[in-house]
C-alpha cells in the first residue's frame, strides 16, 4: 500500500493520541481522586448493565449510604461476554465516594486500573507516531 500524504496521516494520529490520551488520563486522575479523598465503605456487585455495543457490559454495583440511602452506581471498567466477568454477582468490594456526590462511587480495586491506563498507552503511542512521522526527519545509513 503506498501512502501518499503522510503528513495528513500523521497529523491525525498526533490529534487522536492526544485526544485519547488527555481524555483517559482525565478519568484516571477523577477515579484516583475519588479512591484517595473519597469516604470508604463496602458495596456488593449487582449485576452487569449493557452499554452501546456486542457484548461489552459494565458492572454494576450499590452500598448504603450511613443514613440508610441505597446508592446504585457503575463501573467504567468493561466485561465482555467472551471473557471471564470482572466481578462475580453478589461479591462484596470496597467503594470509595464523595459525600456531596455519592452517585459518583468508585469500585476500589486493582481490576478498575488496566482498561484506562492501555487507552492511555494507546493515546500516548499514537502521539509518538504522529510525532515521529512528522517532526522527526528520515536519516539514511
């Protein structure tokens, strides 16, 4: 395949990664945030709700709030059909929250971690392909 503008191709993948990148980097920072600072209690998996998508489900969980408030809430973290769920039904996992917006709960757990930070990878190598392509002249041996 012979690719004629390369620039172009490059400009996108420089734009895309940095868009990806940014944006994912952005969720990790507000789940961290949430993880450290927020008030911790126990929760217990409920099921599994279907976003847009074949097969792509995202747990789902609820904990009770001290004044005796269900709060149900999602993870961002995706389970597919194909592979094994991420959580069994009923498990019990720690949640952290913010008491002025407990809809806003995370699961804390090392399972939440690897989906946000290979899209940031993958954002973070698109902006050196870009990058590369670009601004980085060809050298011949």
């Amino acid at each position: 395949m012979i690719i004629k503008n390369k620039k172009l191709i490059a400009a996108i993948a420089l734009i895309s990664g940095i868009g990806i990148a940014v944006f994912s980097a952005a969720e990790f920072c507000n789940y961290t945030a949430v993880a450290v600072t927020g008030i911790k209690t126990t929760g217990r998996i409920t099921g599994y709700k279907r976003t847009s998508g074949a097969g792509k489900t995202h747990p789902a969980f609820s904990f009770i709030l001290p004044n005796g408030d269900t709060i149900n809430g999602i993870s961002k973290t995706m389970s597919f059909r194909i592979v094994r769920k991420s959580y069994s039904l009923a498990e019990d996992i720690k949640v952290s929250y913010n008491s002025d917006d407990p809809s806003g709960a995370v699961i804390l757990s090392w399972r939440e971690w690897p989906g946000s930070l290979f899209v940031m990878l993958f954002g973070l190598l698109l902006v050196l392909i870009g990058w590369q392509m670009l601004y980085v002249k060809n050298q011949t041996i």
